[in-house]
C-alpha cells in the first residue's frame, strides 16, 4: 500500500480553503453517522445519475460511506491541495474544487449511460472526483515536485512485514495512480454488476484537471517555476553560463518577466556581455513600470546599485527610476539615478529636470552643501534660460559659501516652482 503524505514544495500563502474543505467533509462525515441515518442520507444527498436534483451533484462531494473512504480522500486533498491552493489562490481553488467534482459526475454519468444502465440509480459519494481533478492538474502544474510517499508491504501468512518511506516526482506518482484507475476503468466496463467503486468519476476528474491546467497555462507557470529554481541553484554555484540557459528558457514562455530579466542581466554582465545586459534591465524595468509596481521596481534598482552593478537605461526609464526611488525613500539611489540621467550623453530633455532634482536632493535630503552648490551652479551654466533658473539662484544666493550668482546666469522668466514627481506633490520650494 502506498499513501503520500507531503510534497517537498514550499507554499507563499496559507492553505485555508484547504482546511475549510478537509473540515467540512469530517463535520458532515460526524453528522450522518452520529446523529442520522448514514444510508438514507447517502441517498438523499448523493449523485444518482439516473434522477438527479440540481442540488445532488455538489452535495455529494461531502458525503462518504465510511471512515476509511473518508481518510483516503482528506489525505489527497490536504496532500496535493496545498500547492494547487497556492498556485490559484484561495477563492478559485475552492470554484476549481467544485467543477473537478461536476466534471467528474459527468463522465460517470456518460460512460455508465452507455455501459452498466444499472449502475445509473447508484449514488454516487464521495470527494475522490474532485481530489482526482486535483491530482490532474497537479501532475501538469507541479509535475517535477518530490512526493513523499509511506509504504506498507505485509505477507501475514508468513509473518513479514515492511514499512518506510520514498520520494517520486508527482507526475510518476500521479500518472502511475491514473493509469491504474484507468486499466480499471475499462475491466468495469465488462461487469454486468456495479462494483461500488465509481472509477469513471476518479477519471472524469482528473481529466477536468488536465483541462483546466491547459486552459489556465499552468505548463508555463510550471516552466517559470522549476527552471527559476535551476537558475538561482546555478548562480549560487557560480555557473553564470549555465544560469543564462536557466533564465533564457523562463524568457521564452514569459519575455516581460521582470525577475528573469534582472537575473539573467546580471549574469550577462559578469559574463561581459554588456549590451544584451542593458537591454534586459530595460525590459525588466519597463515591465514593472508597465504594471505600476513603483516600489518593486524601486526596490530592484537600489538592489543592482547595492552589488556595484550599473545598468545603461534609455533616459525615459532612468528618469522614472529615479522618481520610484525618491517617492520610496531612497534618496542615495534616486540621487544615483538622477546624477546618470544629467551626465547622460548626448543631453536628453530629462537632464534638466535630473539636474534640478539632484541639486534639490543634495541640499534638503542629503546635507551635502558643497554638491548641491555645485549642482545648482552646473544648471545655470548648461541652462542659463532654464525655467528653473530662479530657484538655482536663489538657492545660490542662499548656502553659505556660494559665489555671486549674478554672473552665472540671467533669469529670463519669473521664479517657477521645482518639479514635482509622478504622483507626488513637488516637494517644498527651497527658498521657502
């Protein structure tokens, strides 16, 4: 006998609808054999395919006809609902949950229609049908996830027996479990005679998980997943190279995958190859800012910074980094990114706005008096008709130890305010 007992993936979120459902089936299992009829409520709440009710096909997910029936399927459903939980989240697990258990009535139905008519005005019980589709879409999603498996081997006539556990990737473990069902499926199909055990349901589930893993891409998920994992172990065993393999196959099936991206530009770079580095950072960051992830992408570039990494980014990119970076506190990296953008060659229309910016920076975030007089002098003499000259004069004016600003520039227009930042009031006007 074989029984799983965990999987070696680790879960992001709880599995709650999980145990929702693992205690919802126990609290109805109390019920119907503690406090009524076990029988009579199997067969008022189970699927009878030959004269269902609108209410029986879900009804019957929850009833089960005995406590070993019950044990079986917990089991598989805490096992293996964990990470499909996981991967859809709570509330589609649960509506997954109940289309497995439909599909799998379906089929049941369908083939005994054809087959065992007889096998019609037997309800059917029992969460195995949606378990099964689970399982299906687990073997697509999680297929090279290690399964651990307790073992049971006993000849009692000659007294030996052995137990022990294993591990086997889900798509052998689960396949193997199907084709069984499945051999079995068509022995019944010879047996005049139900034989109580509704098989076609186990596969009409699992095959309604297969389908909804095709329909929701979980190969691709499945694809970013393990090969994410081959290329973090491999740039941890210094294999940049081999890395770069790892994360160009994450690439295909997901080009604007920001991760990805990044990981595969750094290993780019330590491999010396700068351009197509560059051109994956700005992927990375176009994406993120594409789906307005200011502080991820914020947080990415303080990163690269912090590991001397540094990415050559179109202007309209670095200009929006540096915004991130400011609007989130992180004042050394926007002051980074807005330096880059003013010495950026040749000039484009965003060094002014860095130029102001940075000056700004250094003075009210930075103390650094010396750099924002520097700084402020630097955007007189490359924009003496700037529309900011003002301001940098009478900051001029204004630190101690500045030269007279009257020669460096001549206001052409009346003070205007500083810059401010996409989703941000500018800040306070430095003469203020």
């Amino acid at each position: 006998m074989l029984f799983p007992y965990n999987t070696e993936r680790p879960n992001k979120i709880g599995a709650y609808s999980t145990a929702l459902l693992v205690a919802l089936n126990v609290f109805i299992f109390v019920y119907q054999f503690f406090f009524t009829d076990p029988v009579a409520f199997a067969d008022r709440y189970g699927f009878i395919a030959a004269h269902p009710t609108w209410y029986t096909p879900l009804t019957s997910m929850f009833v089960h006809a005995g406590f070993s029936h019950l044990a079986g399927n917990m089991l598989f459903l805490f096992v293996f609902g964990n990470d499909v939980e996981d991967a859809l989240g709570h509330y589609a697990f649960l509506g997954f949950y109940l289309i497995g258990g439909l599909g799998a009535h379906a089929l049941h139905a369908a083939v005994m229609s054809l087959s065992s008519p007889a096998a019609l005005n037997m309800p059917v019980i029992g969460a195995s049908g949606a378990v099964s589709a689970l399982m299906g879409l687990y073997a697509v999603r999680f297929y090279k996830t290690n399964v651990l498996v307790w073992y049971f081997i006993g000849f009692f006539y000659f007294l030996y027996f052995r137990t022990g556990t294993f591990k086997v990737k889900a798509a052998w473990f689960i396949g193997v479990y199907f084709a069984w069902q499945t051999i079995m499926g068509f022995v019944s199909l010879g047996i005049s005679v139900p034989t109580g055990v509704a098989v076609w349901a186990h596969i009409g589930g699992a095959l309604t998980g297969l389908a909804f893993a095709l329909l929701i891409h979980s190969p691709k998920e499945a694809t970013v997943e393990y090969e994410t994992q081959d290329a973090a172990a491999a740039q941890l065993g210094g294999s940049d190279a081999l890395a770069v393999d790892h994360w160009d196959r994450v690439l295909r099936v997901d080009p604007t995958n920001a991760e990805a991206n990044l990981k595969v530009g750094q290993s780019l770079l330590r491999l010396n190859e700068n351009d197509k580095a560059n051109k994956h950072f700005t992927i990375a960051f176009s994406s993120l800012f594409g789906r307005e992830h200011n502080e991820v992408a914020a947080a990415d570039y303080e990163y690269l910074l912090l590991a001397s990494i540094k990415p050559l980014l179109p202007p309209d990119i670095l200009f929006r980094l540096a915004s991130a970076c400011e609007l989130t506190g992180r004042i050394t990296s926007a002051a980074k990114a807005w330096a880059d953008l003013a010495d950026a060659q040749p000039l484009p229309p965003e060094a002014e706005t860095a130029l102001i910016r940075l000056a700004y920076l250094k003075e009210r975030n930075q103390a650094d008096l010396a750099g924002a007089r520097e700084a402020y002098a630097r955007y007189l003499k490359a924009y003496p008709n700037g529309q900011w000259c003002d301001l940098a004069q009478a900051a001029l004016t204004r630190l101690p130890g500045s030269p007279s600003s009257t020669s460096l520039a001549t206001p052409s227009a009346p003070e205007a305010p500083l810059p401010g930042l996409p989703g941000k009031e500018p800040p306070p006007h430095p003469s203020a």
